[in-house]
C-alpha cells in the first residue's frame, strides 16, 4: 500500500482515528542516471485537491476506451482515453456523491462498485455515474471491491467481511475479526481464487474462508506483537495477498514474508522482513519494498534472496506494478522509478509534474502497454506515454550503425577472401 509511514516518531498519523497533514521531510539524493525512458504527457486534468490519507482503497477501473477513478471527495469520472483537444472533452462525466469514496472503482459489466466513508457500498453505472443500488454496511469501506461468483467481497474498518450480491447489493454473509486497538489505516483487498478467500488482517493473521458461506478454512499468523510501545506492536498485514503458481504470499508489517499452502495455511518458507506497500510476482520471483524502502527480489520456489536495490531507500516508495519487464516504482517527491527486475539495477528516472507544480505525490499509478495514468495528492489526474529517451535512441541507433558497420566489414572480408581464393585456383591451375 501507499501508506505515507515516514519515521517511527511521525507514524502516529497514520494510525487508525488519526489525522494526516501534509508532512515536510527533506528529499534524500539521488544518484545521478541516465534514463533510458521519457515521459510524454498525453493529457491531464485537475479534479480536486485530495487529503493525504484514505486513498489506500482507490484504483484505476477502466474498459476499451473509458478510464474510471474516484477521490476522497466524493467524485467519480470517467475520462476518455485518448487524447483531445480540450480538457473539457477528456471527461466524460463526473458526479459528486455527499460522502467520500475510499475504495474502488471496480468495474463489472457495466457497472462501477465503491465503498464510502458512512460505510455505504453503491453499485453505480458506468455510463453515466447514477446509482443503481447502494447497501449500508458496519463501518467505513476501506478495502477495494472484489467481485466473484457474482458477489461483492470486501472489508469495513471495524474488521468485518462481507459477501454481497452483486445484482441487489443485499448482504449474504458476515464474518467479524477482532481488530488491535492502534493499526495503520487502510484494508488491502481480500484474495479470490477456486471457491476460497484469503484475507490479511491487522492482528496480523491471515485467514481462509468459502466464498460460498464464509466458513472459516484455516488462519495463520505471520506477524507476532512485541515492543514496549503501542506502535512497536502494531503487525498489520497491509500489503495486498499474492497468488501464484499455487501458492499464496503474504507480508506482516514488522512481521514476515511468507510462502502459504492455501490449502491448509501450513508454511512453504518464512522470511523475516517487515513491510506495507503491495508487491507483485511473476513466473520466477517476488518483488516486494521493504518498510525502509528497500526493493528485495526473491525466489518464488525457495525465497532465496536474488538482490537488493536501496537507491530509494527513505524515499517513501509506492506500491510496486509491473511495466512490461521492468518494475515500476514511485516515490515521495513524484519520481516514477523503472527498475530491471531481473538484476534489481536503475533503468530510467522521470519526475511526473502538473500545471500547478512537480514533485507531488503519487498516490495511485495505472499501467497498460506503454501508457501510465497516475493520480497525485493534488487531485490531478494524469495520463503518459512511456517511449526511450533521446539518449536511449541516439544509443540504439548508434549500435544499430555499428552493428551495420561490422556487418559490412565482414562482408567485404568474405568478399576479398572469396576473390582470392579464386585467383589462387587459376594460378594452379
């Protein structure tokens, strides 16, 4: 998650019934890169100032020609994905509701599903925003909306989850969890995969249940408390589950990372590493931050560490996503960072800026082909073109030249062996 967790000492605004003002911390150096990529800005509109926290449940939706997204405020718009002439054009529609909306949008057919801050979850449409159904629920809906088996899965703040149809919005079942008394604010969304979901917890359990009935499978803990203080004890498990290749991964805010059987929760492998933003996983491996903003890759079989990347440690890195075969990372001061997943060194650096400054943080990142969307803290919402850089270009073509060059050589050295291998015949002969 983009949990905005600066020092030990400022944490407490992150804490559950806390506020969070914008903080000024001075921006560690980077080293010096240069960056293979470049960003082209495609367009960009302003909506609405956002408040720092909140936003962890916020994601892009989208469909073939429509990107969906939905602020603290209230608002949710739709915007072309392509380019137009004015601003005015790029949007849609936008409708502003009077609560907040903390999570969402999913998309599903034709409809857009949100969770608000009176604890209410809507069913909107994606045509035109209006309400088709909205049911009222225990608490704020803070996790994103999951949708399976024609139902709605997701979390409230007082540790409830719950399973809704998705045609009527009427609640199916409940499962209630005990929930610590001081945790981070945020609820990554539950995991469904053949029947079962997984949830992480801020007791730092995780849980198995039936997607059916909600009947408990199996839990397993992957963060202890311990520490003299109240936030040296907080084990959130706030980074989104992870499922693949059969197994399910989960990281505990000053707990573990951990390999789990979904089948009976036993453990694959541990490691012990502390962190909240979302990782992801490809084939072979697991990429996660750490809560020093340390990127680690490891083995998806063994958990075998294969690097470590602290060029953006304390940097106040984003939730990792995938770019093509790079990893893609934000950071506090509106950097977009693309890393080589496969060595863990720097590919490309490119600050995002808006009209009203740069350096804002970047609070949600989007990624299809080579397009990014990004929203910031200042409500801009903003879609790039991701292409090689001019040095990136002028190199290739330069190698291209000397590929060409070699290859021409050698041709003309086979060409003259050629003639003189001809003329030796005739001599002999």
């Amino acid at each position: 998650m983009t949990v905005r967790f600066i020092t030990v000492l400022l944490a407490t605004v992150l804490l559950t019934a806390c506020s969070s003002p914008k903080i000024v911390k001075q921006e560690t150096v980077l080293s010096p890169l240069e960056s293979a990529l470049t960003l082209d800005r495609n367009w960009q509109v302003k909506l609405k100032g956002l408040p720092n926290k909140d936003a962890e449940g916020l994601f892009f939706s989208q469909d073939d020609e429509r990107v969906f997204i939905a602020l603290t405020t209230g608002h949710l718009t739709a915007f072309k994905k392509d380019n137009t002439s004015r601003w005015t054009d790029q949007v849609i529609w936008t409708t502003q509701f009077s609560e907040g909306i903390l999570s969402g949008p999913t998309r599903v057919d034709d409809r857009l599903i949100v969770g608000t801050d009176k604890g209410n979850v809507m069913a909107l449409s994606a045509d035109d925003g209006h309400i088709i159904w909205q049911t009222e629920l225990s608490s704020e809906v803070l996790s994103l909306p999951v949708i399976a088996e024609r139902k709605i899965f997701t979390r409230t703040v007082d540790g409830r989850l719950y399973a809704l149809d998705l045609a009527s919005g009427k609640i199916i079942w409940t499962f209630e969890h005990q929930i610590p008394s001081l945790s981070l604010r945020g609820a990554p969304a539950v995991v469904y995969e053949d029947g079962k979901l997984f949830v992480g917890w801020e007791s730092g359990m995780v849980q198995a249940f039936t997607a059916k009935s909600g009947d408990l499978l199996w839990e397993a803990r992957v963060a202890v408390p311990k520490g003299r203080t109240d936030l040296e004890r907080v084990v959130d498990v706030q980074s989104s589950l992870v499922f693949t290749q059969g197994r399910l991964f989960v990281m505990g805010f000053h707990g573990k990372l951990a390999s789990i059987n979904p089948e009976n929760g036993n453990f694959y492998f541990i490691k012990e590493l502390s962190g909240y933003r979302d990782f992801v996983a490809d084939d072979s491996a697991l990429y996660v931050v750490d809560d020093e903003d340390v990127i680690q890759a490891f083995d998806l079989g063994s958990g075998v560490s294969l690097w470590k990347q602290a060029a953006l440690k304390n940097r106040t890195v984003g939730d990792l996503v995938f770019f093509n075969d790079l990893l893609l990372a934000t950071d506090d001061w509106g950097y977009v960072h693309f890393i080589n997943k496969v060595q863990g060194t720097e590919y490309a650096r490119v600050k995002h800026s808006n009209e009203y400054g740069d350096g804002n943080y970047i609070l949600r990142v989007f990624v299809q082909d080579n397009r990014l969307y990004l929203l910031d803290e200042e409500g801009v919402i903003t879609s790039y073109q991701v292409r090689p850089s001019t040095l990136a270009q002028f190199k290739a073509e330069l190698a291209q030249q000397e590929q060409a060059s070699k290859e021409h050589a050698s041709q003309n050295k086979t060409a003259i062996e050629a003639g003189l291998n001809t003329q030796g015949k005739t001599v002999n002969e």
